[in-house]
C-alpha cells in the first residue's frame, strides 16, 4: 500500500510516502520567510505552503520512486495548528483524492506526534509492546498520555500555560536568540553548566510552592518564564553575555527535569513498561540523553523517533494514516478543521 503524507500545520511543509513497512520518502521544507519577527507569521505561513505545496508533493513522489497512479491512500493534518496553513494541506489533499479517486483520511497532527514511535524508520524498527506512556512535547503542546493496545488513549496531563517548546522559544527570546530558541538553547547548552542557577520546576517534587504533586501530571511552564525575565532584570548584560551557555543550560534543566519526572512518574502510577517522547521538543539532546539514563534505572522502554521524525514531518502523518486504516479507524470522511486540540472522546481522569 503506497500512502501519501501530507502536513502543513504551521511552518513546515512536507510531503511522505510510506511502502507499506517503510517511509520511502520524508521531504521537509522549513519556511525561512519568518525570521525577524520572532516567532511565525500566519499569513506569511500560509502563502509559502501554497508555493511549495506541488514542489514538495512532486519531490516526495520522485524520491519514492512511484508514480502518482500508484498513490492507493492520501492523508493530511486536519488540525491542530494555524488554521490557514492546515487549509493548504488538507485542500490540496483532499483535490489530489477527489482526481485520483482514492480515499482521502484526515489526521490530527498531535496524535501523529503520539505515534510518531510507530513510524517504521528502519527494517528493523521496534514499537511499543503494549499501554505506553505518550509525552508529546511540541511548540504548542504538552500532553502526557495513557495508549492503551487498541491504540485509543486517555490524556492524563497537559500544559496548564506555556508548551515546553514555548518555554525554550520565549525564554530564548529574553536571552536575544532567534527563532525558534529551542535548538539553539540546545546548542548553547552543551557547553554550559546547568546548576549555574536553580530555575523553578512547577508542580513537580522539586517545586517549593506544590507540595501535592503527586499523581498530578499537568505541566506549568510560564513561572519559569517569569523567573527567567525576573533574573535577567536583576544582572547586568556583560555578565549575562559571559554566561549565556550557563543561562541556556540552567533553563534547559528546569524544562528536561520536570518532563522527565512526569513521564517517569506516570508509567511507573500506571504500571506500564513503555514510553515514547514525540513532537520538536523531543529533539532536545538533553531531554534524550535525561530519558534514556531515567527509563533504563527504572527498566522502562523508551521510544524516541530519530530527530528528523521529532520535529513536523509527513512521515508521521502517513504513518498513522496507514496504523488508522489498519485498524479500521478510519471512519466517514467527515472531519472538522480544528485550529486547536480536540481530543474527542479523549477523556481526563483524576487520580
Ligand atoms: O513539533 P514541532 O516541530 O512543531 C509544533 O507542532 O509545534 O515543535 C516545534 C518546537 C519549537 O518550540 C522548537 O523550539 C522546539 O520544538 N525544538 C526544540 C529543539 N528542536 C526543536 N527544543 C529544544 N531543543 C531542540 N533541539
Ligand atoms: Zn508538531
């Protein structure tokens, strides 16, 4: 089964073809049109989509080495993100079905993050056995997540402000770093001594001011937030210039420490031995690194997709699209175009 993949949910486009157990071909084109304006432009995001859309679709099918006739299945986010960006995709999606007359399947983007561990990367890839537990981590989105077998899944935590790659993107921004922050935060990082200051970790065992964390897997980033700008007010520029590596690293802490210990915290209160880390954020070296040492102490399996799969790319978006089909999740076409999240029958439990 040849599936084409299609995301352009906010300011990346690209196209993917998924042969049945492998990607065949993944093509991103990230928008450059944004830079000076410290974050993405919708109206710019959209246009750029549109001209890229056919260069990026025409790419995708060539390196895959398939003709179009060939397509069996097209799939495209539906949402969430900016809601002219989702349009493009879906719209040129939905025209190329409608020509060539094969299904068309909606995805949401968030979810494709969620199982982007299934996206078969190598021959010999291996996915979650069993529940996992889901942390999606993006620059609209954290979402700590129950996947059980059938693949349905119940949200258990989610950001009460700030998603953790708004927390690199905005604090980064307070330290003079172009957008998006988060890689460059990384890079900074690597040279720089985490401990150099202590930033708060909300809702976490190491925050003075939640003393009943326990079970509570939302997330709250923009105290950090605060406290970044609060710190930097407080210090003149040549010593903040002189230790922005320590700066980088003490905020990339805050961020790494609190996402490990939910994700630790929650597969060990739900008892299950697997959990994958999804969405840009994942494509921190420090959170990889953190997770890695983290699950193999408690013995749980951990799934992080290679860094191009971590960021927005199509192949997640064939992937599930292939994973939704298998299952027979694939219901009557209809779809909302959603700007935000909805995670429909997605329910929250207390604990
Ligand atoms: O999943 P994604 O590509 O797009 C959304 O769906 O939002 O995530 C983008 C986010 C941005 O906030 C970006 O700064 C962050 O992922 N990001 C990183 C790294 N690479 C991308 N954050 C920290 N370290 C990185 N290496
Ligand atoms: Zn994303």
């Amino acid at each position: 089964m040849n599936i084409l993949g299609i995301e352009t949910s906010c300011d990346e486009t690209s196209a993917a073809i998924l042969i049945d157990d492998r990607v065949g071909s993944n093509v991103i084109s990230s928008q450059r049109c944004h830079t000076g304006f410290g974050g993405v432009v919708p109206e710019l995001a959209s246009r750029e989509h549109e001209r890229m859309i056919v260069p990026i679709v025409e790419s995708a099918v060539t390196e895959a080495n398939i003709t179009k006739n060939e397509l069996d299945c097209i799939a495209a986010t539906a949402g969430p993100g900016l809601i002219g960006a989702v349009m493009v995709g879906l719209c040129f999606a939905e025209g190329m079905a409608f020509a060539l007359d094969i299904p068309f399947v909606p995805v949401n983007h968030i979810e494709a993050h969620m199982f982007s561990a299934f996206i078969p990367e190598s021959p010999n890839h291996r996915v979650p056995e069993g529940p996992f537990i889901s942390l999606v981590v993006s620059g609209g989105h954290t979402l700590l997540s129950l996947v059980r077998e059938d693949l349905g899944y119940e949200v258990i935590g989610r950001t009460l402000d700030d998603a953790a790659g708004e927390a690199f993107d905005k604090t980064g921004k307070m330290l003079g770093l172009p957008y998006p922050a988060g890689p460059v935060i990384d890079r900074l990082a690597s040279t720089g001594d985490p401990h150099f200051h202590s930033f708060p970790k909300a809702l976490t065992s190491q925050s003075q001011t939640s003393r009943n964390y326990r079970g509570n897997f939302d997330f709250s980033f923009s105290g950090l937030k605060t406290s970044v700008l609060t710190w930097l007010q407080k210090h003149p520029r040549d010593f903040v210039a002189a230790h922005l590596n320590d700066i980088a690293a003490s905020i990339q802490h805050a961020i790494v420490s609190v996402l490990v210990e939910k994700a630790i915290a929650a597969a060990r209160h739900f008892r299950v031995s697997a959990v994958s880390v999804a969405g840009g954020v994942s494509a921190n070296s420090a959170l990889r690194e953190a997770m890695k040492e983290a699950c193999a102490r408690h013995g749980i399996d951990l799934h992080i997709p290679g860094t191009v799969y971590s960021t927005d790319n199509a192949a997640m978006i064939a992937s599930l699209a292939g994973l939704m089909l298998s299952k027979g999740m694939v219901g009557d076409n209809r779809y909302d175009v959603a700007p935000f999240a909805s995670f429909g029958a997605a329910s929250r439990k207390s604990h």
